[in-house]
C-alpha cells in the first residue's frame, strides 16, 4: 500500500495549520506539527487519544437521542475512524459532513 502522506504537506483542518516534516526515528518516520501560539510544535498521539476519547463517548451519549440510527454511539465513531484508517481523513470527513448536513 502507498503511503497517502509524505514530508512537507501542509494543510490546515478545523483551522488548525498543520505540516508533516521528516522524523527522525527511523527512515521514512514523519513528524506532525501544528502551529500553536505563534509556533510549530510536535502534534503528540496523546491528542490523537484524547480526541478518540472524548468523541466516542459523546456519540455514545447521542444514541439515547437517536436510537434510530442503524449505527450509532462508540460504533458509529469506531466505523468512521476505520474508514479513516482505510481510505484517508478526507472522505471520511466528508462522508461525515454529508451525514450532518441530511
């Protein structure tokens, strides 16, 4: 499988100004900075892990109010965020909005 992501993107997602750099772990390693308070800084996976946290548990919340959903709460995130995995961010999110906006 080829890699979706490479040294030197930049992109910019909720208003977050991000950029991949180099790594320095091993060939091949990329780095994700965001810019925060007028500087880049390392995105660390504990922000990964709070962002999982906190949005499985409010679709998990959600379901009492729309228990109609054939997928809903911790699934329903789960299965985007392998859809993520899968196929990239971007249409995962947007699959996401789409959703939203019915």
């Amino acid at each position: 499988m080829s890699r979706r992501w490479s040294a030197g993107k930049e992109l910019r997602v909720s208003g977050l100004p991000l950029r991949t750099r180099q790594g320095d772990k091993f060939p091949g390693d990329l780095r994700l900075d965001g810019y925060i308070e007028g500087a880049w800084v390392p995105v660390k996976m504990e922000l990964a892990f709070a962002l999982c946290d906190f949005f499985a548990e409010n679709e998990d919340e959600m379901r009492r109010y729309r228990s109609y959903w054939r997928q809903n709460g911790q699934r329903y995130f789960m299965a985007a965020c392998v859809d993520a995995i899968r196929d990239g961010w971007e249409p995962a999110a947007a699959k996401i909005e789409r959703q939203r906006a019915r």
